[in-house]
C-alpha cells in the first residue's frame, strides 16, 4: 500500500474533496480526482439517507467505555466526524482503493487500512474495543465468513447496520449478478476499484469448478437466521436488536454483540 503511504504524506486534514483540489496523487494510482469525486458523491447519497442509525449506532458505541474503533467498509469516511466528536480512537478499513483514498485525502490523522475482510488475519485478535460494520455484508458472498472475521476483531462489542432491514422470512434473500464478461474488467468495479470487481464471493456465485465468477450481491437477511448465526460467534451475546424507520428510507435494522466477560 505504497500508494496509501505516499498519499498519507502529501495530504492536510480536509473535510470534502472539494477542498482537496490542489492535492495530487501519486503517479501509482490508477485513478484520478474525478472518480475520487464520483465515489465520494454516491457515499455521500447513502450516508445521507442512514445518517440518524449512523450516530445512533456511533453515539452508543462511543459511551459505553470504548477507546478504540474499527469501522469495517469505512467508505470515503463519511462517519469519521461522528467518531471524532467522541475523542476515539479511529480506524477505518475497506477493500475499495478509491474510497480509503479518498478518505486518506480528507482526514490524514486517522489509520486507514485497505484491506478485504479476508485480508483482516493479518490484524491481531481482539485489536479494537469496537467494530462497526454498515451496507457490506449484503453486497458480498461469503457473509458468514465475514462475520467471524470482522468478530475475530472485536474486544468488547461488535455492531452491525442493514440497511434494508432485516426480514421477517424464514430464509435469506440471496441475489446475485454476474458482471458482463464481454466488458474490460476495469468497468465492472468502475470508480470503486479494481479489488472490489474480483474479489472472490466464493460458491455462492453459482461458480463450476474452482474459478470465481466476477460479480456482486444484493441480498436482503431474515432476522432468526442471522440471530442464528450471530449465536454461534464464541463468547458472543446479541444485546441487542433493532428496526430504525424512517418515512422515506423504510426499516433498517441494528444488532449488537457483545463479548461475555470482556471489561
């Protein structure tokens, strides 16, 4: 992630990318400012239409004694000043290059990581009081393995958004779609980057052999199901579950684990 470093050094705390313009990027980056632009515009659609369960979600996590966050899938940073209103101790991580990219531009004082979940092994156990996970897990395949890992990371409390809600189905809804393979591979992710078009979803993509097949999730999870399995985490307690309404956004659901015996 030698880009990220370079990145890192020539960047001032901003708060848009509109205020990072006479910043540039290092000549290994693949992309330019204006998909910076373009990923921070969507992010900030969606943060828009979810900010309430955001600071509800971010304003329990930070007075309940915690000192350090995760925010698994961190986007371009747009819950980084809900953090930082806190004083806690920050770290954002998402596979999109782009959007840590653009987070790196606007905030050079926090940690950023630009990893898969997968690649998150490579962090310590139990390295952060908290992690926070919002609109990933329905984009990807092996959501139970996700699970573990982002839980792997959690001291004391893990907290996780759906932004559709959870449903009251007996089983999940799990869609996907393949990319078109007569496209270059570069247009699957688009502005969000290379990593996010081929990462391996794994069986789930409907795969004959071993080859992974390009593409994404839409998927919507049945509340018991997911209750299930968030069961299943070691030393895991749900605390906590929620359905947030909003008039024009519809239900979003909010599950807490916490971590028995953690201080």
């Amino acid at each position: 992630m030698k880009w990220l470093r370079n990145l890192r050094r020539s960047g001032r705390p901003q708060t848009s990318l509109n205020q990072a313009g006479s910043l540039s990027l290092p000549s290994t980056f693949r992309y330019s400012i204006a998909d910076l632009n373009v990923v921070e515009s969507n992010y900030a659609q969606m943060f828009s239409m979810h900010r309430d369960i955001h600071e509800a979600i971010v304003r329990d996590i930070c007075t309940d004694a915690n000192s350090s966050a995760l925010e698994v899938a961190c986007g371009p940073g747009h819950c980084v000043p809900l953090f930082r209103a806190y004083g806690i101790n920050y770290t954002g991580m998402d596979i999109s290059e782009t959007a840590i990219a653009a987070s790196a531009m606007k905030f050079s004082d926090i940690q950023l990581l630009n990893l898969s979940i997968e690649q998150s092994a490579i962090l310590a156990p139990r390295s952060f009081d908290a992690v926070y996970n919002s609109s990933m897990l329905e984009h990807i395949g092996k959501f139970e393995e996700a699970i573990f890992a982002m839980w792997r990371l959690a001291r004391r409390r893990m907290d996780l958004m759906f932004f559709e809600g959870l449903s009251d189905a007996k089983e999940h809804a799990i869609k996907f779609f393949p990319y078109d393979r007569s496209e270059d591979a570069t247009s699957w992710g688009g502005e969000y980057g290379m990593k996010v078009a081929l990462q391996d979803h794994g069986p789930r993509d409907g795969r004959i052999g071993s080859e992974p097949v390009p593409g994404y999730f839409y998927s919507r999870y049945a509340q018991e199901p997911m209750l299930d399995l968030l069961r299943t985490l070691p030393e895991a307690v749900v605390s906590n579950v929620q359905t947030l309404v909003h008039t024009e956004h519809g239900s979003r659901s909010w599950i807490t684990i916490r971590r028995a015996g953690a201080n």
